[in-house]
C-alpha cells in the first residue's frame, strides 16, 4: 500500500446525507475535529526520542468552538464508533490564537514532515487536507456564478441559485507515472522544479479524452522522444499537492534514443540496474521513500 492511501476510517458515505446523525456526531463529545489551515495539516509532537509528529486534532469535548469557527466542517469518517470530521480554518489570520486548540500544535506542510508521520496518519491528513483544498478552489458555481454552499457532510457543494442548483462533487486530477525500461536499464529525469541531482520517473497529466496507456505514451514520447509499449498498471498513490492521484506504471521502450524536451525536463538518461544501486556514488538522488515513484524503481531493482 502506498503512502497517504489507507486513511484509518471507514467513510460512512451512506450516513454523510442524514442530517440528525451528522449533528449529533458534531455534539458528540468524543468526535475528532482535524484543523487544516491554508492548505497546511495541524500536527502535534510525537516522541521527542525519535523527532515523530502526530496527525493533530482536539475533541468536540474541548473545542466545539471550532465548528463555529469552521468554514467548511467535513466528515472524514468513523473509527471505533468515533466520527472525524477536517475543519478548514483558513478565513482566520492566525488559527493558533483560538485558544481551544492543543498546546504545542503547529500547522505544517504535509509534503515536509511527512517522513515523520505514520502511514495511517498521513494518509488522514492526505484526506483532510485534499478535501479542504477542494472546498476552497469550489466556493462559486462553475456554471453560473453563484456562490455554492457544503453538504452531505462537506462531501458535495450545491450551487445557491435556485434557477441552477446544480451538485459540484470532490474532484481529484488523474496523473500518470511510469518507469520506462529497455532491457537493464530504465528512463529516469531530471525535472526543472527538481532538487539538483534528482532523477526520477517521468509523470504527467491524463488529457480529457484520453486512456492511460495513451497518456503513458504521449507523456513519455513529449519528455524524451522514446516509444513505449506494453504499458503495465503497478499501483496508486493519492497526491494532494493539491488535488492528484498518481497512477503508476511499468513500460517497456521500443526506441532508445533520447531527446529532452528542455520546457518540462532539463535531462533524461538510461541507467543500468547497477546505476541506480550506486546512485549515491554517482552522486545522484532516488525520487524520496514515500513516493510512488521510488516504488516503481523498486520494483524494476527486484525484477532484475
Ligand atoms: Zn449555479
């Protein structure tokens, strides 16, 4: 399972419409309210011995004053007959001035302090925040202009113009990421928003009309001119920076010459199995541990 995906919560998606039950897992003293602030997840010390962080949250007990506060309040799920709901408050200049909020949380990055969050944990935050994020970018309706309004527990919002109404639901953009390879080698690049030194598989964005193998090829054949074939689905990883799923795939080359499209890629080369094992001694960087992509060149390393 790749990281941010497995939030620990069952969806309760049949429950998000009943309105009674919603209000009362809102006034339920233990409910959990997840704040996130600007597209930045509040977080709380773990153990100081291993410098981990906690997905932060505060009960209904402790501050109900939030939901108040709350621009959007949303379910996230239950767990252990425990509702979790993610509560923007992004309208406040400085949320950590609500008096109610735990002590020694901070907001924070997810992509940054990710490495110290457990698995079931950032995949809350992931969720949380990704939701969030979808609310603020959806305030009016895309069809006529009127402001649109939360419901079904933060899951659709509904256009406020009587003559319109239309439902506008949580949308998440389908990218796609493969690593291409040719016999011991495989395709790796060096984006420009890259740290120095780099090289990951190549991504880009599925097009409307368009499948994935499709958008495999073309994504592959724009960056580098190499051809591909056979292209094998791996996994998935959600991506909330903002609003993505990353949608993983194996590739064989049927070509091998590469040229570099210098608007997205500033390099792209082949390397052998034994390149990238040594990549460290090249002083070269693998994509990071929690990303889809560092799994897919995984996976290539075992198959060899
Ligand atoms: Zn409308």
């Amino acid at each position: 399972m790749n990281f941010y995906s497995g939030a620990p919560v069952h969806r309760v998606s049949h429950l998000r419409a009943d309105a009674d039950w919603l209000a009362r897992r809102l006034s339920d003293p233990a409910s959990r309210l997840y704040p996130v602030w600007r597209d930045r997840n509040m977080v709380a010390a773990g153990r100081p011995e291993d410098a981990t962080v906690r997905a932060g949250y505060v009960t209904v007990a402790r501050a109900a004053v939030l939901i108040e506060h709350g621009h959007v309040v949303a379910l996230l799920g239950e767990s252990d007959g425990i509702a979790h709901f993610a509560v923007d408050l992004s309208h406040l200049d400085d949320p950590l001035t609500v008096p109610e909020l735990a002590e020694g949380s901070e907001f924070a990055n997810l992509r940054e302090i990710s490495p110290a969050l457990g698995h079931g944990e950032a995949a809350l935050l992931a969720y949380a925040k990704g939701l969030m994020h979808w609310h603020s970018r959806h305030l009016y309706c895309g069809i006529c202009g009127h402001a649109t309004e939360s419901r079904d527990g933060g899951h659709v919002r509904v256009c406020t113009n009587a003559d319109c109404g239309a439902s506008h639901f949580p949308r998440t953009d389908p990218a796609v990421i493969m690593l291409v390879s040719r016999g011991d080698a495989c395709l790796m690049g060096h984006n420009k928003r890259f740290p120095q030194r780099l090289y990951s598989a190549l991504a880009g964005f599925v097009e409307p009309g368009e499948s994935l193998e499709e958008a495999v090829a073309r994504e592959v054949m724009e960056e580098t001119g190499v051809a591909v074939a056979n292209v094998r689905y791996h996994s998935s990883q959600p991506w909330p920076f903002p609003a993505s799923i990353m949608l993983g795939f194996h590739a064989d080359a049927v070509s091998e010459q590469i040229t570099v499209d210098n608007d997205e890629l500033k390099d792209a080369r082949w390397f052998s199995r034994d390149d990238v094992r040594n990549f460290e001694v090249l002083g070269l960087m693998l994509p990071r541990p929690d990303s889809i992509a560092r799994q897919l060149v995984e996976h290539w390393l075992k198959q060899g």
